[in-house]
C-alpha cells in the first residue's frame, strides 16, 4: 500500500514529465527552425556573392553584379545580419534550456523574432522588387527587362531570393511559436 507521502511524489514526478516534453519540444523546434534560417541565410550570401554574368549586347558590354542594385545590396546586409543574430540567438537558447527560463527571456526570444521577420520581410520585398522590374521590365516608364541578356546572373539572384524568403518563413514561424510560448505561460 503506497503512502500519502509517495503518491505525493508520484503525481509531482507525473506533472514535470508532463511539462518537460512540450518545454523540450519547444526547444527542438526553436533550435531547428533557427539553424534552417541560419543555413538559408548563408546560403542565399554564398549565392548572392558568386552570382555575376557579363555579356556583349549590341557591341555593348553588360555586366551584372549583385551590388550594382542597392536593393540586392541591402538584401545582402539584411542577410548578413540575420545570419549573425540567428547564430546568437541559438546560443541564448541552448543557454536558456538549461537553465530556468521566465516570461522575460521568453518575452526577448519573442521580441528578436519579431525584429528579425520584420528585417527579412524588406529585404526579400526589396529585392523582389528589383527582380521583377528585372526580369519583366517596365515598359511605361522605359525599363526594359534585362534577364532575357544576363539569364544565368537572374536565375541565381532568384536562388538568392528564395533562400532568404525561406529564412524569412523560419522567422514567421519562430514568432508564432514564440508569442504562443509567451501566451501559456502562468499569469498572462
């Protein structure tokens, strides 16, 4: 027959098994999601970096070279940016899941998300942007496109882009978990 004193324990050890798991799924999820923004990021920077073309139009020679535009330029910082701070924020996280974490390192986690989505939003928009007028010109204004020249430099920019917009869906998602994790915690 157990005692009043051991099925005490037993239901208090019940109750931290049952709150470890989502607390270590949580950090799972956070860490993986990080890292894939952290990987896309590099990856989109590598591209970026390497992507250039230079073709003869008309005895004309064009070079295309992702910082003649200054959109893909700051699509380049913002990248460059995420990618440090993603980094950072991994290790506060490791450091945070061993630890005791409050609603305040929750709430920072939440805000850095917040920040970062913010950042990679603009600079996916602005370098879409310019990819459009890019690739399909603008006819009414006198842009004309210049992909049908310099396809192989537009295709990579494209990777670029799709890389970063995937980072940006990593962050989206990090500040939907991390708004949910602050929302649940006791008192709010």
């Amino acid at each position: 027959m157990l005692s009043p004193t051991s099925k005490m324990e037993e239901q208090s050890s019940f109750v931290v098994v049952t709150q470890s798991q989502p607390l270590r799924s949580f950090f799972l999820a956070q860490s993986t999601l990080r890292a894939l923004a952290a990987a896309c990021t590099l990856a989109s920077l590598c591209v970026m970096v390497t992507s250039k073309e230079s073709v003869l139009v008309f005895e004309i020679h064009l070079e295309a070279r992702y910082n003649y535009a200054s959109a893909c330029r700051y699509l380049m910082g913002v990248n460059s940016v995420v990618f440090g701070f993603s980094l950072l924020s991994l290790a506060f996280l490791c450091r945070l899941q061993w630890s005791k974490p409050n609603s305040k390192h929750y709430f920072f986690l939440f805000l850095h998300d917040l920040v970062i989505t913010a950042l990679m939003m603009s600079g996916c928009s602005a370098a879409s942007a310019i990819g459009y007028v890019g690739r399909y010109g603008e006819e009414r204004i006198g842009w004309f496109s210049v992909c049908e020249h310099v396809a192989k430099f537009c295709s990579r920019m494209l990777v670029a882009l799709i890389l970063s917009s995937l980072a940006f869906f990593c962050y989206f998602t990090l500040s939907i978990t991390s708004a949910r994790k602050l929302s649940l915690l006791p008192g709010n």
